[in-house]
C-alpha cells in the first residue's frame, strides 16, 4: 500500500531539505574547531564576523546562534559566554562598537543590560547579563533597520 499523497509529499519534502543541506557548499559561518564543551567554540577563532567588538576570551555558543551572511554584511543573533564580570563586558562594547562603526541608540546599565546600536542599514542590539555559573552572557542580535516606522507589510496594511 502506497502512502497518501499529503504524506509523500512531507516525505519528499524533508529528505529534499535533507539532501540539499548535506550538498551546500562554501565557508561554515561558524567554525566547530576544538570545542571545549558541547555547543561552545572559542569566539574569535571561528566566527566570521568582523564587525563586532567581541571581548577576547570570549565563547561562542552555537546551539544559541544563528548567523546568515559573514563579515559585515551579516545578519541573526551572537550568543556569547565569556568570564568577564557584566560590568566589564557592558563597557567593552560601550567603548569598543564606535571603532567597527557603530552609531550608539540607547544604553541601560541595569542586571539585564541593554546596548542599541546603528551601522548603516542595520541595527544591534546588545543583551549583557550575569550568568548564573560565573562570567557573563552576551546575546547579540543584528537586524536590517525598519523603514518609514514599519514592522512589516502587514502592520503598514492595518494602519492604512
């Protein structure tokens, strides 16, 4: 007995994405060179991004990440553990973005600090908090900047 259609065509589907995420080809965007525990790789030996201060010493933690473009030119979301006190961390980046040309936003020096920044037509928000083992926990996310004040087209199209 043949399987219904709705179902080979799920079947067909996932081993298509399957097999064409087995055969992509180029650079790993995030290296998993000598990773000293499950999920974390040391940050600036394997990340390929070169537009953010990342603090040395700090690690990568890839289960957490998800990074679309390389250099300067990429998108997602940096998820870093490095064993820098919050405090240090919060002015590594507060001094250091401007260099990589980073416009400040806003910044909140709280338990849960908050850094934005604007680098053309994207934008980074910075997220530094204590981690609950020691160091601190820094959550990364660059986006392309809205425009005209819209979320999306389907915001635009209610307000219209």
């Amino acid at each position: 007995m043949q399987p219904s259609s709705p179902h080979r065509s799920l079947i067909l589907l996932v081993g298509s994405a399957l097999f064409l995420g087995a055969c992509a080809s180029g650079q790993p965007l995030v290296g998993a060179a000598n990773p000293d525990k499950a999920g974390t790789v040391a940050a600036t030996n394997s990340l390929q991004v070169s537009d953010i201060a990342i603090p040395a010493g700090a690690k990568l933690d890839t289960e957490k990440s998800l990074i679309m473009g390389a250099n300067d030119k990429w998108l997602g979301r940096i998820v870093l553990k490095t064993d820098l006190p919050p405090v240090q961390v919060f002015n590594h980046f507060y001094n250091g973005m401007a260099s990589f040309g980073w416009s400040p936003v806003t910044a909140v020096q709280a338990q849960t600090s908050i850094q934005t920044y604007q680098r053309g037509d994207r934008v980074a928000l910075i997220q530094i908090e204590p981690s609950s083992l020691g160091g601190t926990m820094v959550s990364i996310t660059v986006t392309s900047k809205q425009m005209n004040g819209q979320m999306n087209g389907q915001e635009a199209a209610k307000g219209k």
